[in-house]
C-alpha cells in the first residue's frame, strides 16, 4: 500500500537512506570505476543497443554504458532516490543518458526494449527482489543479459549494511540463493562470480 504521499513504504524506506548520503557518494568509494567498467563489458552490448542501469543512483555505470551503445544506442538510468539524480546530474550524467526517478518494479518502458540490464547494489534493497527481476524480464528481449554486480565482496558488502544500518537482505545474493531466485524471474544464470572484492551474477533472458 502506498503512503499518503503516494510512495510505497518500500520507497520510502530506500530514499530515507540514501538522500543524505547521495552528496558526495562517489568520493567515498573513489575506486570503484574500473570495476564497473568491467561488469558493463559482461552485458557484451554492441552499438546502438538499449541499456539500463536499474537502481543507477549517481550514474556511475552510465559512461561506460554509453561507451558501449554508442551515439546511436540508448541509456536510461532509473533510480527511486531523487537526491541520487541530483548528484548524477551535477556530476554531468545527463548529457549523456536519461535519468528518471522510478520504481524497479514498474519500469517506463515498453517490453523487449532492452539489450542489457545493470543491477548494482541492487537486490539486496528490495523487499520483492523477484518481482523486480521479472519487471526486467519483461522489457528485455529473448538473450539480453542482465548483470547483478557489486564493487564489492559479498560478505564485506554485509558487513558494510550492518555498520551502516541499511535495511537489506544480503541473503538475496548468497550463492545457493541467486541462481533459484534469477530462474523466477525469467533469467538463466550463467556466470557467479563471487569474489573477495566484487561479486557478479550474470543472466540471459529465456527465450
């Protein structure tokens, strides 16, 4: 049930904790751009494709996105935080994709648009991770890829929610867990790469 204000509690539970801490976010993990560069290569996108950055706060991955489609592909960034469009858009973001506050589980688009979809620091938020996985099932087309990153280890990522008092489930990430939960929402995982300094599920859209 929505708020009074119209935002889920879900909603307003995520932009309560990360509009004070969206000024200034990149420069408390100054070291996180080649490690994003290299979870977009794993979408494999070709020039002029559609790509998403599900969950983009600052806009981050949004340069290497574009990069990777091109002048004639297309970049959309969806966030629920307006604080974190903000900083995106002060960090020139907007000049090279679009950018719309949004639900994950109610995408702005049409189904079958898109090439490739990037879900970092994600799933763990979500209190219907399943159903954010199916919502991006549905506008990507048959083979795209979905990659679910973090520029970060997975227990260390836990660790750094406990300290911060984030409500998340790191569970949703847990090896034994992803591969069932992906398959739910319509995704084949292909690639886990659950390493000590980042972690990586790799999908494809089922045909």
């Amino acid at each position: 049930m929505d708020s009074p204000s119209g935002v889920s509690p879900d909603l307003a539970r995520t932009r309560e904790f990360f509009t004070p801490r969206a000024a200034g976010w990149e420069e408390r993990h100054p070291d996180d751009d080649v490690s994003f560069e290299w979870a977009v290569g794993k979408l494999e996108l070709s020039p002029g494709d559609v790509a998403i950055d599900a969950g983009c706060g600052s806009g981050r991955a949004l340069a290497p996105l574009r990069r990777a489609v091109g002048s004639q592909g297309a970049v959309l960034g969806v966030d629920a935080t307006p604080a974190m469009l903000r900083e995106a858009a002060r960090l020139g973001r907007k000049s090279i994709s679009v950018c719309a506050v949004g639900d994950v589980g109610r995408l702005p688009l049409r189904s079958g648009c898109a090439d490739g979809i990037l879900a970092a620091g994600l799933l763990p938020h979500l209190s219907d991770p399943a159903g954010a996985l199916q919502e991006m099932a549905r506008v990507a087309q048959p083979g795209a890829r979905l990659a679910v990153f973090h520029p970060i280890g997975r227990l260390a990522l836990a660790a750094r929610h406990q300290k911060r008092g984030a409500r998340a489930c790191d569970m949703t990430i847990d090896p034994q867990r992803i591969g069932p939960l992906l398959a739910e929402g319509g995704w084949n995982l292909v690639l886990l790469d659950d390493a000590d300094k980042h972690y990586l599920a790799l999908a494809v859209r089922g045909r």
